[in-house]
C-alpha cells in the first residue's frame, strides 16, 4: 500500500503493534538520539518511537512530534515498503543496478518496462500540493527551522543535523532531477548547510551552477510516504527518476 502522509505511516506501525509513544517531554538535544540507540539495540530493532512533545533547547516544546527508529528493523522496511520481506526489495534494486546507466529520461522509462511493472510509476504533476498550504518566508516572522524538533544526535556534532531529507535538485542543463539524501545542519532559523559527497549527483548539479555564476535552487522534503525516503537513498544508476522509481515500488 501507498502512504498519503507520515501520519498514515505511524497509524500503520500502531496497528501492527510496532510504535511505543512517548509522552513525557523530552529534549531534541542529545536525549531523543540516546532513547532512540538503546531502543535500536534491543532485540529485532526494538520498536519505534514517537516522541509527543520533544523540547528544543530553548526549553520549549514543539508542535511537531518525533518519529525515530521507525525503519529500524527488517519487519518494519517491509511494512513501509509494501513487500512481505525486503529481500523482495532488494532484487528488484539489483535489477536497476545492474543495467546499464541510460542516456535519459526516455531511455530510462524504456529499461524498466522491460520485464517490470511501472504502469503507474511515471510521476504526475500535481501543481500545488498540500506541502504549499501554509508559507513561511525569512522576514516575515516565524521561526523558521526554529520550528521544527531538529535533533542533535552525538555529543560532538557540529550541531543540529535534518538526517532524513529528500533533497531535490535539477541539473541547469538537462533540467533532469535528483533526489537525494543528505545530512542537513541547521546553522540558524532560516539557514542550513547540506553535507554532500564530491561523486554525489546533488554536488554535481551544485558544481554547474558556480560554474554558471548562478544560485541553486533547491526543495527539501520531510516526510510523506516511506516510498520516497527509500527511493532517495537507492543506490539507482544517472537516469532513473527516483519518484519514478518510487511509483514503481508502489505498483
């Protein structure tokens, strides 16, 4: 199954008794990441946790609740993924992997309708989405980053770090998409800095740009269906559409 939203995702894990809640406060600081370790740790990947009313470290609490740990085991990949096992998953990942990288969007769409079921995996174009109801802009007021439980995972990071976002960006030339996933420090309310590897396609669009002399556009996703996260971390060949590939999953 397809989940419209993170909510779904969690009312999901509840029903297969696989999600304790949280509903004491607690810190964004260090204490969520150290719940979440030990939880991990435990037998088949313990549970996953969502923490109610985490406090950031200006001692107040944040609107927005906490999911951690909710892939942590192979039970729950499978449930977020729609498979019995992920071993399903990972055939069909080997089976992009292992072919040859495609010129293009055409020739991409063309290597997976060769022995794969994609009849509903071409991406559609919504126009404005849910995401779009509610704007936030720097200058206009509001916390920005402020706003949303960040968490700071190890004593000696650098800071707050975004460590499941969807990061997608185009290429100025051939306008083709990326997604994926890049640790995000929080460096202020409305600034962050993405933590990209040089063979990273993500810092390949970013090197076209300066070379161009013009800024990056770039959107960050947090959350909705499970489908999206995998497909951004899927060790995919350049070519294959990650949304793509993720309503491929899905079916």
């Amino acid at each position: 199954m397809a989940y419209e939203s993170s909510t779904e995702w969690v009312s999901r894990l509840e029903q297969e008794g696989e999600l304790l809640r949280i509903r004491e406060p607690a810190k964004t600081e260090l204490e969520i990441a150290a719940a979440a370790d030990l939880e991990s740790k435990s037998a088949g990947g313990g549970k996953a946790l969502l923490f109610e009313k985490p406090v950031g470290p200006n001692g107040e609490e944040s609107g927005f609740p906490v999911l951690i740990n909710g892939y942590g085991s192979a039970r729950r990949m499978a449930l977020a993924l729609g498979r019995e096992n992920v071993e399903e998953i990972g055939n069909e990942v080997g089976a992009l992997v292992k072919a040859k990288p495609p010129a293009g969007l055409g020739e991409a769409w063309d290597l997976l309708k060769k022995g794969l079921e994609l009849r509903h995996a071409r991406p559609v174009s919504v126009g404005r989405g849910a995401c779009q109801e509610v704007v936030k802009r720097a200058g206009e007021g509001g916390g920005g980053l402020g706003e949303i439980p960040v968490l700071k995972t190890w004593p000696k990071d650098g800071g707050p770090f975004l460590t499941l976002p969807q990061v997608i960006t185009e290429d100025p030339e051939t306008k083709e998409r990326n997604v994926g996933m890049y640790r995000m420090q929080v460096l202020g309310p409305w600034e962050a800095a993405l933590h990209w590897q040089l063979h990273k396609v993500g810092a390949r669009h970013g090197k076209k740009y300066r070379e161009m002399g013009r800024p990056m556009p770039v959107a960050v996703a947090l959350g909705g269906d499970p489908a999206n996260a995998f497909a951004a971390t899927a060790p995919l060949p350049d070519g294959i559409d990650e949304y793509m590939f993720a309503g491929f999953l899905r079916r």
